[in-house]
C-alpha cells in the first residue's frame, strides 16, 4: 500500500523559521485571503512579537496595487490610535521580492468568532460602538476609510470590547484607480457588509460614510446575534441596499441610531464622531430583547418625594417668619404722630387728660417723645422673643430632616 504524501503548503506559504529582511522571523501561517497572508512572526533581536501581513506573487506584480498599499501603509504608519493596530515596517523582502507590513500582533479571537457564542449584552455593545467609533473617526480625519469593516476584521484581546482592536485596512481595498480595476477580479471587502457606494450606488464614491453603513450591519449583528442578510448576487447586493433593511429585532433604544447609519444615502449617514458621542435614549428594552432591560436612571435628589416635600415646608417656613417680621416692624417700629390732635369726637374730660401731660413737658422732652418709637409692653415682647426661638429651632429640625 502506498503511503500517503503529506498535505504541503502553496509554494508561496512560509514556513516557520523563514526570516525577512533579517529582522523577523516567520512563526506560524494565521490567516490568509485572495490578496495575500499574515504570520505570527518576532524580532529576532528582541523576541517582541509581531504580526506579518504579506502580499500574494500575483500582487506583487500588480503596480498599481502596490502603489496603493504603499501610500496606505506610509498613512497608516502616523495613525496613532489605541483602537487600531500599529503599523511597524513596509519593505520588500529581497529574497522572496515580496513587499509585506510588519505590526502589532493582537493575541485575541475576531469579534465574528466571539459572536458564535452568542450575542453582546447592550452595554457591550455600547462600549464596543464607541470603541471602534473613536478608532474609525481618526482613521477619516486623516483622509483613510477602512472599506472593509466586519466582524472579521475587529480582534477582541481577552474578551474585552473595551480593548478592541481594528485590523486589515486594506492591501488594495478600493476596487477602482481612475476607473480600472486594480485587483483582478477579485471584490474589495466582504459582500455582506459593503455600502450602497461600494455596489455602485450614489456614483460608488467610496468615503468614511461607507464605513459607517458596515459598521451598522456589524452593530446589528454583535446586538442581535445574527447578521442581517445584505448578500447575494450583484443585482441582490443592489436591491437590497436601496431602502434601510428590516431593524424589528433590534433594541428599541438603538434603533433610531441604526436606522440612520444604515440609510442608502451617505449624506443621510451619521459622522463615526456622532457615533463614538452617542448617547442611549430613555426608551426601554424590546420584549424579549436578548439584552434585557436596562435600569432607569436614578432620579436626581431635587426630584425624589421626601426632599421635595422637605423643601416646599422649609419655604413655606421661610414666607412665614418673614411675614410675622413684616407685621412686628409695621406694628411696633412704625413712627406714630404723638402731637397728633385727638379726634373731633372726643370731648370733655377725656380730651384734656389726654394733652394735658404733653404740655406740660420741657421742649427737649417733648422732642425726644416726637422722634422715639414707642417700646411694646414687656409681656409682647417676651411672647415674640419665645416665637422667634421657636420658629428657628423648628426650621432647623425640618432642613436637617
């Protein structure tokens, strides 16, 4: 019986121990696609290890598809953000005349891995949102757009949304340089997650809003579990790109928010800064949402029933203390007119006692008695002191209550 040959690689693979430029050192084969490969390599020097993304032969002989991943190589190489993986080196290895991109390697599994298990939580999701938002929007401040945003191409270190890492800006991700087809016949991005521009829609002018429609399909898939069915044949991919897809089984609290990152107009799309400062709004959960309910917000202190209610009986204390204040100075403070002429109607007896002491009193005394205010008797002013003290201490029991 014959023996069976091993399985061997394309003779374009490398094999462990393959070194490049002698500055890293091939690993192990840990994807590869229709334009080319990534390794898991290191530094020889260093051990640090890195991620290797190399071009397949037939690429490399496509000019201008190595003129593109040059220039988005040389942008890449100044796009510093946590959210995305750094780019290290561009070179061609002279041995293997194959230009390759050296960079961070992210140990983690891809967000389309992570989401076989089953769907994200609702605040996941919304970390994972702003995450790869804020990553997405200082890649199209410098005039870079993805092309190819999925689940695929987002690595989760650790399970951690919040460390999320956006990977794969393209080896020749545009179909189109000056209306030539720059990759064969091969298709820019996966076919489920494209624009409408990226199908010809809106004269297929591919910018930033174009990822900020993919990345709306992947939000509904990490929210949902399943992906939305956007594939097909071209006339499909079409078609079904023309109006905004069926959003039922998406939380109600981000449904308005999806709805227009995935209208077909790119001018009707939200900017990935609106995106990345999105904020829930005070719907609630569908039922039988996969997430839940979310808590309400706490109601801020003014608002809860026993501080509101404390505050309306320490004012309307206020009003009172001030009122009785009010009448004690109109009664008692108010300047009287002691020359005052006794009314027309008193006569006799009682006229004369009640002027008879005043003329008798030397001018200065008389004078004094014009100008001082008369004093309340001794027992109404002991009985508005004790109220006063009373109405201070009951103010102090209700404000520490």
């Amino acid at each position: 019986m014959n023996q069976q040959e091993p399985t061997r690689l394309p003779h374009y693979r490398l094999s462990p121990g393959t070194r490049l430029n002698g500055i890293y050192e091939i690993d192990s084969m840990i994807g590869a696609g229709g334009m080319g490969e990534i390794y898991k390599s290191h530094e020889i020097q260093t051990g640090t290890a890195v991620a290797i993304k190399m071009l397949l032969p037939e690429m490399s002989e496509n000019e201008a598809a190595l003129a593109l991943f040059r220039r988005e190589a040389s942008a890449l190489h100044y796009l510093m953000h946590d959210a995305i993986v750094r780019y290290f080196v561009f070179t061609v290895e002279p041995t293997l005349q194959r230009p390759y991109l050296a960079m961070e390697f992210v140990d983690g599994q891809s967000l389309a891995d992570m989401l076989s298990g089953g769907p994200l939580s609702f605040e996941a999701l919304r970390r994972l949102m702003r995450r790869v938002a804020s990553g997405l929007n200082a890649a199209h401040e410098r005039g870079i757009t993805h092309r190819d945003v999925s689940p695929d191409n987002i690595i989760v270190p650790r399970s951690d949304v919040a460390r999320a890492k956006i990977i794969d800006f393209g080896i020749a991700r545009s179909t189109q340089l000056n209306d030539a087809t720059i990759i064969g016949s091969g298709f820019a991005g996966k076919h489920n997650y494209v624009s409408p521009e990226q199908v010809g829609l809106f004269g297929g002018d591919v910018t930033g809003k174009s990822d900020v429609y993919s990345f709306g399909l992947v939000l509904f898939h990490a929210l949902t579990g399943t992906k939305l069915d956007m594939g097909g044949t071209q006339f499909q991919l079409v078609e079904k790109r023309r109006r905004v897809p069926d959003l039922g089984a998406v939380d109600a609290r981000i449904r308005p928010l999806l709805e227009r990152m995935l209208q077909p107009d790119p001018d009707a799309r939200p900017t990935m800064a609106e995106i990345e400062n999105w904020n829930v709004g005070p719907a609630r959960a569908m039922p039988g949402s996969p997430t839940g309910s979310i808590a309400a917000e706490e109601p801020s202190r003014a608002m809860r029933p026993g501080v509101r209610y404390g505050l309306l009986a320490t004012l309307a204390l206020c009003v009172i203390v001030a009122s009785s204040v009010a009448y004690y100075e109109y009664i008692w403070l108010a300047p009287t007119e002691v020359d005052s002429p006794p009314p027309a109607e008193l006569k006799g007896p009682s006229a004369e006692k009640t002027t008879a002491p005043e003329q008798r009193l030397p001018p200065d005394t008389r004078k004094e008695a014009e100008t001082a205010p008369p004093k309340p008797p001794d027992d109404l002013r002991s009985g508005a002191t004790q109220s006063a003290s009373l109405l201070r201490n009951t103010t102090v029991v209700i404000a520490s209550s």
